[in-house]
C-alpha cells in the first residue's frame, strides 16, 4: 500500500501524513484507525522509546 493508499483509505490529511513520515506526535484516533484498519493491536504500530536528556 503506498502513502496516498494509506491516507486515503483512512482518510488522513497530508499534514497528518507528513507527521508520521517525520516521527512526530499524531493523535490516538490516528494509531486506533490505522489498528483498525490493518486490524492489528497498537503495540505492532508503535514504538516508545525514551531520548535522553529530553524534557517533557
């Protein structure tokens, strides 16, 4: 499935999109969607990983 599958099948904004191609934050609505859709839990969509020396 290419990006603009993906977007479109989801119905994803490009901004939406770009945000997950750069590893930044999206919304819970976005992850619950894409488990959904792929029909997979949220643990095989996301990683967490901690970053040193970063404040919250």
């Amino acid at each position: 499935m290419s990006r603009t599958e993906y977007r479109e099948a989801l119905g994803l904004s490009t901004a939406t999109l770009a945000k997950l191609g750069k590893d930044q934050y999206v919304s819970m609505e976005v992850l619950e969607k894409t488990c959904r859709h792929f029909n997979v839990p949220l643990h095989e969509v996301v990683v967490f990983e901690l970053e040193e020396n970063k404040e919250i």
